[in-house]
C-alpha cells in the first residue's frame, strides 16, 4: 500500500511539473513560429508585432529570437513583454526611414515632439524588458548622413512636411533650430511615461541618435548592456540618457559612443519647465566608459530639476571629460544633491570634472525661473591622468554653491580653474600640475582648503592662486621640498583670508600678497 502511494505521488509530481513546463513554454513566443525569417531575407517588423499580439492576448509573455539575423522595422512594445534576444542572434532595423512611420509621441532633446518611431518604443507601458546575449544593430550611418549633410534652405523633404504638419503648436526652446528643421532622428530605444524596465545583457551598436532614452519613466534597471558607436561621424549618439525619470538604476555597462556616455536629463528651457517633471534617484556604478564627449554628465537640458543622483566605482578611459554637469541662461532648474566617488580617470582629453553654467553664450540677465542652479555637489575619492583637474564656472547672478573635493589625487597639464562659486572645499588633494596654479580661484566666496599640495610645484607658480576671493580659511597645508610661493593673493576684493596650522618650511615665499589687496591675512595657530 505504501509502495502504492508513494507511485502515485511520483506520477502525480511529473504530471504538475510537465503542466508547469508547458505553461512556461506557452509564454514563449518563438518569431519564426509567426513567419519571421532568420536569415534576413524578409522584414520581420509584422511576424514581431503578431507575435506581440498574440502574446499580449494571453496576458504577456515572452518574444523569443533564436540564433540567427532579423531585418526589421521598428519594434512596439506593450505592458508584461520581454524581448529575448538569444546568443547569435542579431536584429538589424532597417534604415529605410518610411518604416518609422507614422510618426508618434516623443522627446527629442528635452522638446515634445510627434515624431519618427524609435526603433524599440513603448507608451504608457509597464513590465517590459529587453535581455539577451544578442547584438542590435541601429544602421545609423544613412540618419547620420542625412543629418550632416542637410543644408538650411533645401527643399523640404516628406518626412519633414509631415513633421511640420504635426508639430503646428509645439512649444519651443529657446534656441528652435532643430525644431525648424523638422528632421529628428529616432532614439534606439525610447520608452515613453512607462514603469517597470529590464535592459540586460544585449549588445546595441551604430544607434541613429540617442541609444537608451527612457523619458518619463519609472523603476528602471539597465545592466550589463554594451553600447558601440563610432566616436566619429555619428553624432549625437549618446549611450544611456534617462530624462525625466525616477528610480534608475545603471550598472556593469561598457559603452564607447560619438557623444556622451551616460547623460541624464530632465527637459529643456520652456519646454521643460512647463512638464517640470525632475530626474531623481539615480545610481550608476561599475561602469567603464571609453569614447564619448563626456563620462557621465548631467544637461544640459536640465529645467525639470536633477536631484539624488549617485555615481560610483567607474572607470573613464579616454573620453573627452570624466564628470560634466552644464547649462546655461534660459534652462532655469536646479542640480543637486550629486555624490560622485571612487571614480579612475586615464587619458582624458579635457577636465576630469567640470561644472559650467555658462556651457552657452549668453548675457547677464536677472534672477527668475530661467535662471539654472548647481548646488550640494560632492566628489570624493578620485584618481587619474587628465588635460585638466577641473573647471567650475558659475553666473555672476547665481554663483555655484556647496561644492566639496575630497581625496583627489590627479595628474593633470593645469589645475583647477574656478569662476563665480560659493562655499567651496577642499580636503586632502593632491594636484601635479605641469602649468599653472593647482588651484585658480576667481570671485569665490567661503573657500576651504585643508592639505592641499602639488609633488611638482612650478618656480613661476604658486599652489593657491586666489584673486578676489572673500573668507578663505587655508590649513594643514605642508608644501613639497622646491615650492616657491605657497599661496598667491591679487584683486582688491580679495579680503578675511585666515591661515591655520600649516607647515610653510618648504615654500620659499609662504604667501605672496599683491599692492591691490589691502586686507590683512589672519593667522589663527600653529603655522611655521
């Protein structure tokens, strides 16, 4: 009888796990089973949507691609779908531009537009993802081609008769070129008012704009994806750019692009103020970032407000900057709450970091919405070789406040260049120069800097160079053996500069106070 029981048992187990086996193959939907071609031989844009229907039927499921190469249009994902692109297999989209009509709801460049269809596009979608081993290949070059090549005052083609058509009462930027020409390039993927999003795994290469581009989405997790495109001749194709949303999470990515490599956003001038819709709580680590304009930056469309964003343990290998965070007058919005720590920088061909609200020619004009902030922005713990340490530039009427260096150690050609910046500090950095002050500092108010110093001081120039900067506090500093002059004071503005427990008996001229400066230096203990 026990035996008998213990059969039926083990008949009843295989019978609940082959019913478990073939649910779970039901929610695999193979797009050859619905006429795709694997060999590229035909598009398979209708095969992947009919795939997608049927599975959206049964409540979601997943779009299963075997080994092989697609052709195809672009690709609409809807709520509970997953696109599997196996090991050897490879989505090459089609770079006939009718395919990416009709035009639908996007962003492009922080504006709200009716536009080209991104080549994977979602709209008020939720659990969606894309995972796989597999390669999908944009084909830029012909929307890159078209874009460098246009001309202002040629005939304007379909597409951008169509686009005008669309686009009567778009609000604009400041700046409307790009809308007045009316010829937008599609993002690879966009994902659009969406939640709950897997990138994973998946190769992207040769995108015709902007590669990863969720906008206004939430709970999104990219990880270990490869993005590949040219550093030359194919513009404006960023890696990773969230604009406009909430809980992002990047990690374990390798990306060389002809842009920036992971940029966050947040809308641009009216047209960002007007949706005000922040990018908020973002963490990217582990990266490693090798062509592209920037590392990571953030702007400059920013006018919806950046706010909680984390960036750690990454690696920028010859990108042209390591960190920038830009805009200019007209963007208004606020940047802060930033961390950046543990970061390696190698051949970086300009600043490792950089803070610029003048990153567009602009004049004076007074305080309101339009004007941008950068505020509560602190790096730490960061190494490397580059062009230059850093370049902070703020607005004469809304100056960059509450920046913090700590335990930086750079080689750099110069120094720190700073412009219009308030309650700035400085810890335990260690700046080589080749030319140049370590630190320049000019119209700063509340600077600290604590054990500052430079292994290669230069005979015609000091570590500090501080011009017009009011209530400085200098302290632990302990020059290296061949330091001429430590600290260096011009501009009759300068004023309540207070010295601290240094150790000058290495500088040949501890402080060096031009004709100009009036005030007297303030020494509070323990300097020799």
């Amino acid at each position: 009888m026990k035996k008998n029981i213990n059969i039926l048992k083990t008949i009843l187990f295989v019978l609940i796990t082959s019913l478990s086996i073939s649910a779970n193959a039901q929610n695999y939907y193979n797009v050859l089973t619905y006429g795709a071609k694997n060999d590229s031989s035909k598009l398979a844009t209708t095969a992947i949507k009919n795939a997608i229907d049927a599975a959206v039927k049964k409540g979601g499921g997943t779009i299963y691609f075997p080994a092989g190469k697609y052709l195809t249009g672009p690709i609409h994902l809807k709520s509970n779908i997953t696109i599997l692109i196996d090991a050897g297999a490879e989505l090459h989209f089609s770079d006939d531009f009718d395919q990416y009509l009709p035009m639908v709801k996007s962003r492009y460049e922080g504006v709200d537009v009716t536009s080209f269809s991104p080549l994977f596009y979602a709209y008020k979608a939720e659990n969606i993802a894309i995972k796989g081993r597999g390669i999908i290949d944009g084909h830029g070059k012909k929307w890159w081609d078209f874009v460098e090549g246009y001309k202002e005052g040629q005939a304007r083609s379909k597409w951008q008769l169509k686009f005008d058509e669309l686009n009567k009462d778009i609000l604009l930027p400041d700046d409307p070129k790009q809308m007045k020409r009316g010829f937008l390039r599609p993002p690879f993927i966009q994902f659009m008012y969406s939640k709950n999003i897997i990138i994973e795994g998946i190769t992207i290469q040769n995108s015709p704009f902007w590669t990863v581009n969720p906008e206004f989405c939430e709970n999104i997790k990219i990880y270990g994806v490869t993005i590949f495109n040219p550093a030359k001749n194919a513009p404006n194709t960023d890696g990773i750019n969230p604009e406009s949303c909430k809980n992002v999470h990047i990690s374990d990515c390798h990306i060389s692009v002809g842009d920036d490599c992971i940029t966050i956003k947040s809308g641009k001038d009216g047209p960002g103020r007007k949706m005000a819709t922040p990018a908020e709580n973002h963490t990217i680590t582990n990266c490693t970032m090798l062509s592209g304009h920037g590392g990571v930056v953030i702007g400059s469309e920013m006018s919806g407000d950046v706010r909680k964003i984390t960036i750690a343990n990454c690696v920028f290998d010859g990108t042209d900057r390591g960190i920038r965070i830009k805009s200019a007058r007209g963007r208004g919005g606020i940047v802060e709450e930033i961390r950046v720590s543990n970061i390696v920088m190698k051949n970086i061909r300009d600043q490792a970091i950089v803070l610029d609200l003048q990153y567009a020619k602009t004049t004076v004009e007074p305080v309101s919405e339009r004007t941008p902030r950068f505020r509560n922005i602190h790096f730490s713990n960061i190494t490397g070789q580059v062009n230059q340490a850093a370049y902070l530039n703020g607005l004469e009427e809304m100056p960059i406040e509450n920046i913090t260096f700590s335990d930086i150690n750079l080689d750099a050609k110069s120094g720190f260049d700073i412009t219009n910046s308030s309650r700035i500090e400085f810890h335990n950095v260690q700046i080589n120069t080749e030319i140049g002050a370590p630190i320049k500092a000019s119209k700063v108010n509340y600077l600290t800097i604590d054990n500052v110093k430079s292994y290669t001081p230069l005979a015609n120039s000091p570590i500090l160079d501080l011009r017009n900067v009011n209530d400085a506090f200098i302290y632990n500093a302990n020059p290296f053996v061949g330091t001429t002059t430590y600290l260096r004071l011009s501009g009759a503005e300068t004023k309540n500069i207070s010295l601290g427990n240094n150790n000058f008996r290495n500088a040949k001229t501890p402080v060096k106070k031009e004709a100009e400066v009036k005030e007297e230096i303030t020494v509070i203990s323990g300097d020799k």
